[in-house]
C-alpha cells in the first residue's frame, strides 16, 4: 500500500526532470534574435539589386518579432528608418533611428549622426547648413 | 636518457602549440568588444559576385555571437557616400576611422581568398575560403582572426544535371550555405570568436576554447 503512491511520486518527478530538461534544450536552441526574412532582403538587395520587396519585408519581420515576444535583430530599425528617410518621411525614420538606439545602445552615435543629419537637412534652409549635410553624406546612392 | 630528453622537447613542443590560441584570447577579453561594424569585402577571388552573395551571410552569426552588429546595408551606403567603395583602401583606412564613422568597438575585415567552382567528370567540386580579422577601434591591436576553408563536393549525378542547375541557378545561391558553413565554424567553437553582451555566457565562455 505505502509503495504505490511513492513509485507515483517519483514517476512525477522524473517526468518533471525529463520536461524540465527538455524545456532548457529548447530555450538553449533558440536563436537570440528573430531573423525571418532579414537574410533574404540582404540577398535581395546586395545579389539581385532589388529593393521593391525591402519595405514590406522590414514591415513584416518587425511584426512576427513582436507577435512572437522575440527580440528584433541589431540593424533591422535602422535599415527601415533608411528606407522611410529615402521616402520623406523624416519623423517617422527619426523614431525608427531612437528605437534602434533604444534597443542597442551600440548604435548610439551612428543615429545619432543620421538624426543630426535629417534635422539639419529639414531647418537647413540656408546655403551653408545644406551643403554641409550633403558633404556629410545625403541618402543619394 | 636520450628517450626523456626526446619526451621532454616533444611535450615543450605540445604545450607551446596549445598556450598559443589563449594568449590570442586574452587579448580579446581584455578589450571586451560589443560592437562590430562590417566593412565591404575584399575579394581575391576571380568570382565578382562573391563579396555580395557573401556580406548577406554575415550578419546573423555574429549577432548570435552576441554583439551588435552594425547593419551591413547602411555601412555600405555611408562608405560610398564618402567616396569609400574600394574594398583595398577601405581595409587600409586607420581603424580608429571606423570608430568616428560609427562608434564601432571593432571592425571585421573579410578577405574571400577561393570561391570557385571545378567539374570533373560526375562530380562537381565548390570551394570557399575565407579570412577573418577583428581589429579594436581604439588601438587598432588585432584581437581575433581565423583563416577558414569548406569544401563541397557532389557526385552521382551526371555531368549534365549538375552544369545545368547550376546555371539555372546562375551559380549564384549554390555558394550560400557553404558560406553560412564557414562562417559558422570561423565563429562558433571550438574554434571562434568569445561571446559578446547579448549572449547569455557572456564573460562565462573562456573554457570553450581551447
């Protein structure tokens, strides 16, 4: 009689250690970062030179990343403030570039500079403040 | 007596080999990077599409390293932007410029050594090799480098189907995942690069190598 529930006992708890040792496997395959289609839009843009597809696909990494409570490859809010930049919209790629440096502070005076840049560009109505944004480099390829 | 003389320069000789590679980390772990800008390839290759199929590849693993990794697109148009598009003087550029440019801790410096492709008879053979340094910003002292290599070869197939997937896929995507290969084993232990501030070993893994 005593032994019965004390071999359930120990059934449970190895069954407890098997999960539990399944469950750290698990977490220890898992990439740091959400990658999706990011080595796709390189290939992309860098081998097939086109960028047609980039913007959706920024769009639609950001979103699986969040759905899924992953973390966002270093990189990926930048790329996309490019993107937005190149298309005018300036406010909206300065909160692409604040994310980025939100998230990874590493890249802290690399958007800074762009923001820099952005903002001389959109007060810069004189002469001097522009071509010197453009010397510092435009988003012309 | 001979015999003892003889083990004794042997184990010395072992023993030199193996403190090598740890004087190289320590270097590296007293600098402790955590960022890493990617700079444009160099390519001693005869294939001109190598340096693009290949700085598509480079991201993911050094992020999964742990570090930050600047986003190799944006890096290439700010270079070109400032008049840097060759690869040869771009890797001659003092590395504290990197540090200006950037605010990268180090700068990876890749030169694609082979990336060919040769056919005999059945069987085709593709091979990639590539050469890896980590330079600190800062002091511009070497941390890390590695000289990696991967061979390909398929056979059984006939001489035919192979030229013609191949050429289908205009040799382009064949040479992906061996590029992927070798820059996993360049990374990754035994051999690699030690973990940067995203990984969870970080400042844990100095037993990994060897």
């Amino acid at each position: 009689m005593p032994k019965e529930p004390s071999r359930t006992i120990s059934k449970l708890i190895f069954l407890g250690i098997t999960s539990l040792a399944l469950l750290l496997t698990g977490c220890a395959r898992q990439e740091i970062f959400y990658w999706g289609n990011y080595e796709n839009t390189l290939f992309e843009r860098y081998v097939e030179n086109d960028n047609s597809q980039t913007e959706t696909r920024l769009q639609v990494l950001i979103q699986e990343a969040q759905n899924a409570n992953r973390r966002v490859p270093p990189g990926v809010y930048a790329d996309y403030g490019v993107i937005l930049c190149k298309q005018g919209k300036e406010s909206k790629a300065i909160s692409f570039f604040e994310q980025e440096k939100k998230l990874y502070p590493e890249s802290s005076i690399l958007m800074n500079k762009l923001i820099e840049r952005i903002n001389l560009q959109k007060n810069g109505s004189d002469v001097s403040k522009s071509s010197d944004a453009v010397k510092r480099g435009g988003n012309n390829e | 007596m001979n015999k003892l003389w003889l083990f004794l320069l042997v184990s010395m000789a072992v023993t030199g080999c193996a403190t090598k590679p740890v004087d190289t980390l320590s270097v590296f772990y007293a600098h402790r990077p955590k960022s890493i800008v990617v700079v444009p390839v160099l390519n001693e290759s005869s294939e001109l599409t190598a340096p693009s199929v290949f700085i598509t590849s480079i991201s993911r693993p050094l992020a999964e390293r742990g570090y930050y990794v600047f986003p190799v697109y944006l890096t290439d148009m700010i270079l070109r932007d400032l008049g840097l598009v060759d690869a040869n003087h771009i890797h001659e550029l003092p590395p504290g410029r990197f540090y200006e440019l950037f605010g990268a801790d180090v700068v990876l410096f890749v030169t694609i050594k082979n990336w060919s492709t040769k056919y005999i008879l059945l069987a085709s053979t593709v091979e990639v090799e590539m050469s890896y340094k980590l330079v600190d910003t800062k002091t511009g002292l070497l941390l890390w480098e590695s000289d990696q290599s991967y061979v390909h070869s398929s056979s059984g197939s006939s001489p035919f189907t192979v030229v013609a997937s191949a050429a289908a896929k205009g040799l382009l995507t064949d040479y992906l995942p061996l590029a992927q290969q070798t820059n996993n084993e360049a990374f990754f232990p035994p051999k690699g690069v030690p973990v940067g501030p995203y990984h969870s070993d970080y400042q844990r893994d100095q037993s990994q190598f060897q």
